[in-house]
C-alpha cells in the first residue's frame, strides 16, 4: 500500500558538530545590483569612490517597493562584473575592494533603550524599511511591508523550524545568539501592536527550548512562549506551522495579517534586532558548504563573498575527476547552479555539492505516491501531463498555483520524475 512520506533524512547532525569560521578576509565583495524580487537597479557610487560599513551604495527596484544596498565592508569601489546570485541567475553585481579596516559609517550608532521606548510603529517600520530588511528564511519578501498591514496583529510568530534538510542556519543562530532573536521579536510584536510572541521550534529540538526558555526569563514582562511543533517535512511551510503552533487554520492564498497573524523567520528577527539597536543592515550569514563532493565546512562570512572562496577555504572539491551537482539552498526547494562563481546574497545559508550520479527518467507507473505525500492536495502528474501539451485551462483547474514547491513528488518519486520541475513550469505557463 502506498503511505503518505512525511519524514526524510535531515542529513544535519554532523553538520551541527562542524565549528563555525568567522571568515571577514575577502579581498573583494560582490553586491547584485538586481535579485529575484527586483528586476531592476542603479548603484549611487562610482569607481574610486571609498565606502563604509553600513552605507547605501545603490537601490534595487521591485514591482511595488525599493531596496535600499549596503556596504558589508569598507573599502574602494572597482567596478562592475557578473557573478551567479542566490535566484541562480547570473547578474551583474558592484564591486568593492575590501580594505579590511571595517569602518563603519557615521550613520551606524547603537540606539539607547531610552531612544527605543519611544519610537512609534511608523517609526519602526521606516527603520526597517531604510535597513532593507528582506525574509530571510528564503522568501526575500520586504519585512517592512508586513508590518504596515492595518489588520489588528494578535500573535508574532518566529518561525525556527528550518524543515530542509541539510540547513542549520536558523538551528546555529537560535543556539548561539536566542537573545537577539527575542529582543527581535519584541521589536516586531511592538511594530505590530501584538501582545503576544510565539517561538515555533520542531518538538526534537529540546537543547534550542531549553536555551530559548532560559534566555526568556530576561523577559518576563512579555508574553512569549516558545512552542513545539511537527518533526515532519514540510513544517517549516507557514500554514502548517502556524495551525500547529497557535491552532489558527489560514486558508491558502489568504494574508496572514487577515487572521490576526504575522510570521518571520528567527533569522530576519535578528535582522529587525540589529537594525533597530545598531542601526545596521544585513551585514553576515552563516554559510554551510556541504555534500559528498566537497569538504564540509561552516562559515559566518560578509553579504557579498564569493563563494569559492568558501571551497577552497574548506578543502575544495573531493573527487575532483567526477562531475558535481551543485544545489543553492536545500535539497528539496533549492536552485541548480552550472558554475560555482556564486556570491553570498541575504538569503543565502547553504550550497550541497554532489558527485553526479546518472539517473534515468522513467515512465510515470500511475502508483500515486505524489498524490499522496502531496501537503497541498495536488495532483503532480496531471498537471506534469497538462503542461506538456501547454494546456492552460487544465492547469487552472488542477490548481497549480496550490503547489509551494517543497520537492516532496519528486523526493517519492520512483520513476525519478522531476515533478517539482514541472510544477514551477506549469505555474509559470499560467502567469
């Protein structure tokens, strides 16, 4: 009998053990001008000019907003090339030579307790918004526009479940800095009028509860509590998540704020942290480099290095004769990249190297395990089979636009059908 696949191997317990290298050394800092949200950009400086940490040096322009850029390092502007960005398209990207004395702007002063007591919630967003403040869980949605919603916000969520296997981005930063999470997710409950916060963890996690519990008693004067969830893929997904955290059941398709709700990854609250205390942008992210075609290692490195760097600094590639697979993200929603000149964008947190393996499409054998494993009720194969004939009409109907890209079909897959693959196609023929 076909059963639903809930659980897959995380791959993340030796990748935990791994020390995390604070790599601050790149020569030259990589800033695309363009990404996946804002097809559009111009950089405000120009070749020679010298910059700071922190400082605006150009704006990336979406169909609705603008994002401001910020200097990671200070140093000298050279120019400009094109290297591979998050998305796994190649754009072109700013350059600044590193001259690895980091001065910060004179912008970049720490606020005072006093000075954020009194801020408003416009005030808090504007602070956001100049910060360029993007989900860092993946979605690079602007987190400023979140908190504009005029519904009434009832509950905060930090979203720390990091369900894909092989990311432990959230999984270090909840470990090693839980306080700067929650003092984030006050700033976000005051921003939004919330009075309450929750801390979504998966149930396994017991060491991250009991660190987020201790860290918690600093607090007492808000209501935060942290709560387990599924160990199940994909629980990361909002929807699931925030049913089994807060029992409020969202429609897909709905805005969350309709519900009462706000939800942000625990990593884009240590963002809100930073940019309100420190008045600083996104400067770093951990980065693991992982797979059984590389060294593993992990690295907390600067918005804006290449990734080779990264390899080489690990071990470099193992097997250098057999061709490698290269996966930016996760395994089951990541972006297949044909070269490695990468650079380190907001959402970056992994790249898997694999040695390449030939594996046979098959025939589809009809035994429905995608429809099964399927956590959005879809039918994979239809709509593989409707995109093939490019038809539009059946890919409505057979709800396409459902489908949140999790990988699950193709993980079931025995006929090693690239499911996934198709139903990003089929959601593109319909736009």
């Amino acid at each position: 009998m076909i059963a639903k696949t809930k659980y897959i191997p995380d791959g993340k317990k030796e990748l935990k053990k791994l020390p995390i290298l604070h790599y601050l050394d790149a020569n030259f800092l990589y800033y695309p001008v363009t990404s996946a949200r804002c097809p559009e950009g111009e950089t405000c400086v120009r070749g020679g000019q010298f910059v700071k940490i922190g400082e605006v040096i150009g704006t990336r322009k979406g169909a609705f907003f603008e994002q401001p850029m910020h200097a990671t390092v200070s140093g000298e502007v050279k120019g400009y090339e094109k290297r591979i960005d998050q998305s796994g398209k190649v754009v072109d990207c700013l350059i600044v030579k590193n001259d690895k004395k980091y001065n910060l702007h004179p912008s970049v002063v720490d606020r005072t307790d006093a000075e954020i007591d009194a801020l408003s919630k416009e005030d808090y967003i504007e602070i956001i918004k100049e910060a360029g403040l993007v989900g860092l869980g993946g979605s690079a949605f602007p987190s400023y526009i979140k908190l504009q919603t005029k519904d009434q916000i009832n509950v905060v969520i930090a979203n720390g479940v990091e369900c894909e296997p092989y990311l432990i981005a959230d999984y270090s930063l909840v470990m090693n800095q839980p306080q700067e999470v929650i003092q984030g997710l006050i700033y976000a409950m005051k921003a939004s009028g919330a009075a309450r916060g929750v801390i979504a963890i998966k149930k396994k996690y017991t060491e991250i509860k009991e660190r987020l519990e201790f860290s918690l008693k600093q607090f007492t004067q808000y209501h935060i509590e942290v709560i387990s969830v599924g160990n199940h893929y994909p629980q990361g997904w909002e929807l699931d998540m925030i049913n089994r955290a807060v029992g409020i059941k969202i429609p897909q398709g709905e805005l969350l704020s309709k519900y009462g709700v706000l939800n942000f990854n625990v990593s884009t609250l240590q963002s809100i942290y930073n940019a309100v205390k420190k008045r600083l942008p996104v400067l770093e992210r951990l980065f693991t480099i992982s797979g059984n075609g590389v060294h593993n290692s992990s690295f907390r490195a600067r918005i804006g290095t290449q990734i080779p760097e990264l390899i080489e600094l690990a071990g470099g590639y193992k097997d250098v004769e057999i061709p490698k697979v290269l996966i930016l993200g996760g395994p089951m929603m990541g972006t297949n990249v044909q070269r490695d000149d990468i650079v380190m964008t907001h959402t970056s947190t992994s790249l898997i190297v694999l040695n390449e393996e030939v594996r046979i499409e098959e025939p589809c054998i009809h035994c429905a395990s995608c429809v099964y494993s399927c956590p959005v009720s879809i039918q994979p194969t239809q709509i593989m089979n409707a995109y093939k004939v490019k038809d539009k009409d059946a890919l409505k109907m057979l709800e396409v636009n459902k489908c949140i890209e999790c990988g699950l079909c193709s993980y079931v897959c025995p006929s090693k059908i690239h499911l996934t693959d198709y139903m990003r196609l089929g959601k593109r023929l319909v736009r």
